[in-house]
C-alpha cells in the first residue's frame, strides 16, 4: 500500500513536466492546434531554427550607366552617348557621335554615372554640369553661364540611370 501511494504521487509530480515537453508530434518550430475533430501544427511566431525551409531575401543588384557630352565648340557640334557600361565607353561613343556630324576637335566635355548632364549655351559661352536630375543638371548648368553670359538656354540634357540586373 505504501509502495503504490508512493509510485501514484511519483506519477502526479511527473505529470506537469510531460504536458510542458509534449508538442503532439508538431515538427521544430510548429506547436499543435486542434478543434472539434481536426488537429494540425502551426508555425511558433518568432521561431527561427538555423537552417530555414525559406530562401534569404534576393538584394537587388544594380549596374552603373554613364552618358557623355562631346562638342567641337568651333563649328556648334555636339556628340551625345547614354546608357553604356563604362566612361570609357560613353566617352568613345560621345566622339564617334561628334566626328560622325561632322566635328574635328571633338572634345569630352563632360562623363557622368547613375544620372543626368546638361549643356547650356549662351550669347558666348557653353557649359555642362551633372546632377541627380534633369532639372538639377539645367539649374546647375544655366546658374553657371548666367554668372558669365547672357541669354543662357538648355541646348540638350539626358539621363543615364542605374539599371536593375
């Protein structure tokens, strides 16, 4: 008698202990749910075991894109490039442009990533700025020839924005 009242209240006390560990068979990370004749195991929020089911997040990769301005300022001609993978090569394809229209001392006037130029001319005077906008690009480009020119006006302006790979 005195074995079996022992052996009972071993039982009692071991009682709480096997309802905290027991999930119901849910795997790593899961917990069991059930209702009136169905039973399931749902996600524990916040759970996160070292190797996940679940990729990492894709980081967005973008490639840089120049522009160039080339101009043979004697004879007013202008060679343009957009949208190229290097300087180097918005530069050449800026004087091919150029020479192409007719230029002969084609010069890079200006080179510039992930955004935009402009040139502005004036009654004497040509300038060109970048900037992260057209608009910025022209404000910074007609500020420019206003401190020095008169009748200052946006002769081109382009973009050459960063794109997605």
């Amino acid at each position: 008698m005195f074995r079996s009242t022992i052996f009972t209240a071993f039982l009692f006390a071991l009682q709480p202990f096997g309802i905290a560990f027991a999930e119901g068979g849910g795997p790593p990370g899961q917990y069991p749910q059930q209702g009136q004749g169905w039973q399931t195991c749902v996600p524990i929020p916040g759970y996160s075991e070292g190797s996940s089911n679940t990729p990492p997040p894709l980081q967005e990769q973008w490639a840089s894109q120049w522009l160039a301005i080339a101009t043979d300022t004697p004879k007013g001609i202008l060679g343009t490039s957009t949208n190229r993978q290097t300087a180097q090569d918005a530069e050449s394809a800026a004087m091919l442009d150029c020479h192409a229209k007719g230029g002969s001392s084609c010069e890079v006037q200006i080179s510039y990533a992930n955004g935009c130029a402009a040139m502005v001319v004036g009654d004497k005077l040509m300038n060109t700025k970048g900037g992260s906008s057209k608009e910025s690009a022209e404000q910074k480009a007609l500020s420019k020839c206003q401190e020095e020119d008169k009748n200052c006006r946006v002769y081109y302006s382009a973009c050459s924005l960063p794109k997605r790979i």
